[in-house]
C-alpha cells in the first residue's frame, strides 16, 4: 500500500472542478518577520473550510456501487465535514462518528451536509468501535481519515496546484496530525522538485510524529495537550514510511506560538486560520527553522480555518 506521483496527477483530474483552486497569498510584512519570501496556500478557503475535501472527493469518487449503501467515517471535524459534503455531491448517504467533544463549528458543517452523527467518547477505540457498530448496521463502507492511499493522493493535491503556481520553493511545510496531508505534500514535492527541502509542523502537546521519526518506529500519543484539535491524531504505517523516507525534520511548536501565528495571519492575510492550520507559520518563526541556511523561498499549506467564534485570537 502506496501513493507515487502519478496517483496525485489523476487525483487533481478526478476531482477538478469539484475541489477549489485556492489562493495562494504573500504578505512582504510576514517575510520580513520571518527573513524569507512565504508563500501560503489557503485551504482554509477550501469547500468545507479545509484541505480535507480534496481526499474525500478522490477516495469516494473511486468507490463502485459499494457507494450506494452509504459512507462511513469517524472525525473530529474537518474529515468528518469533507466526506459529508462529497457524499452528498454523489448522491449518497454520510454516517459520521464524531468525539462529544468536537468543536462546535465542525459539528454544525457536518450536519448543514445532511449526515447523520454518531456521538462517542473521545478516545480512538471509541471512534473505531462505534464506527464499526454504524457500519454493520448500514452497510457503508469506510473511508480512513488518513490511512488511506486514495485519501493521501487527494491530499497531494494543495502541493501541486501550490508548485505550479509559484514554481521552484527551496522549502515547503506542512502540519502534521494524522499524516494524510504531509504525505501528499512529500510525494508531490520530491516529484516536482527534488531538490526542495521539506518539513512537517507539529504542536508540542501531540507531538507523536517527532517522537516517531526520532525513534525509528512508531509512537502513538498516549495523551494530547493542544489547542490543535485537528492534529492529535497519531500517524499510522502508511503515512509514518512516507514521512521517514521524505522530511528533513519536523518543527515542533507551542500552542502559545500558534496563537501568536493565528494573530499574525489575521492582521497580515486578513483570513481566520484554525490553531491546527497555523502552525507552519509558527514553525517558521521558530529559532529552530530561522537558523536553517540556504532557504530563501518557503511554501506553507494552512490546513483549515473552521475556528468556534470564541476560540478567535483577542
């Protein structure tokens, strides 16, 4: 089980037309703070407010008539509202399990899509137990958030149209939850450019892909701690090969700089960027990343901007 580059090519054929082409905005204030030219891909201004829906709409539009009984997945948010609207554009039902706690801006997305909830605890063996309960008793077939090659195609997608629109980057980062996303920017990005560094984002209170990477193996979060809801998922095995064969490093950063980074891309890009998607702006503020040498031009994926109003930077 794999994703080359020729599965991201067909993907942003498949999905053309049904995906938004997002903007991809500079900011010569932010370059100045960070001492080198940024270039953001929006996905926060994706269908559905996220970059997910480019992996759902891939992964559903490949299904055959096993479709037809309906869509299964379990997400705190973003997937959850992404497979829920391409559901709906197939013409098909969407049973979605989501963890109680789920931000209230991603319950309301899903349902404005006509899916049907089914609440759980918020730990991963409830997810998967009552996904499996949802799926026997309807019949739909389950569509992975991440440990799905069709879905990591999809995803490889923001980095393509972000390529080809600025051309050569010496850098490129992404955030890092489950993988799906950095794992489509790396096989996008060793194709196109090879010779491109690449790094992950990742917040410190769920930081399993560092610690995974540093040891060689997989390390689950045994916990999280982040105001990154959207990235406390722990990698899996697809996306673990494919982050180890193809980043540099990944950038770990605190909630308090995400917010800070939050703060910035509102005054800056005059968008709204959930904590999860802000953390590449945040990575690249770090001492950690300003110390990297020979990178004049950095591209960063904003993963989302589905923010609850209250949780909105003062």
């Amino acid at each position: 089980m794999s994703v080359d580059f020729e599965d991201v090519r067909a993907a942003a054929s498949r999905i053309e037309g049904i995906v938004a082409h997002t903007p991809v905005l500079t900011s010569l204030a932010l370059d100045s703070l960070a001492g080198r030219r940024l270039f953001f891909k929006c996905e926060n201004l994706q269908h559905v407010g996220a970059f997910k829906f480019r992996g759902a709409s891939n992964a559903i539009a490949l299904l055959g008539e096993e479709a037809e009984r309906g869509i299964c997945t379990h997400s705190s948010g973003n997937h959850a509202q992404a497979v829920a609207l391409a559901a709906k554009q197939r013409g098909v039902s969407a049973y979605i399990v989501m963890p109680e706690n789920a931000p209230r801006v991603k319950i309301e997305g899903v349902r404005s899509h006509g899916a049907e909830i089914t609440f759980c605890e918020p730990t991963l063996e409830a997810r998967e137990r009552t996904a499996a309960a949802v799926m026997e008793r309807t019949g739909a077939t389950f569509v992975h958030p991440f440990d799905n090659p069709k879905v990591v195609a999809g995803q490889g997608t923001a980095a393509l149209e972000l390529i080809n629109e600025i051309g050569p980057l010496d850098a490129i980062i992404a955030p890092i939850g489950g993988g799906g996303l950095m794992s489509g920017t790396c096989v996008t990005t060793r194709a196109l450019l090879p010779e491109a560094r690449i790094f992950g984002a990742e917040p410190a209170g769920a930081d399993d892909a560092a610690r995974s990477l540093a040891a060689g193996h997989l390390i689950p979060n045994k916990g999280t701690n982040t105001i990154c809801d959207g990235l406390l998922t722990s990698l899996c095995e697809l996306t673990f090969g494919i982050l180890k064969e193809n980043l540099e490093s990944i950038i770990t950063v605190s909630d308090e700089d995400v917010v800070t980074a939050m703060k910035l891309l509102q005054e800056h890009l005059d968008i709204v960027v959930e904590p999860s998607g802000a953390t590449v702006l945040a990575a690249v503020l770090t001492e950690e990343f300003r110390a990297l040498k020979d990178i004049d031009s950095v591209g960063l994926v904003i993963s989302g901007g589905n923010l609850d109003p209250e949780m909105l930077p003062k």
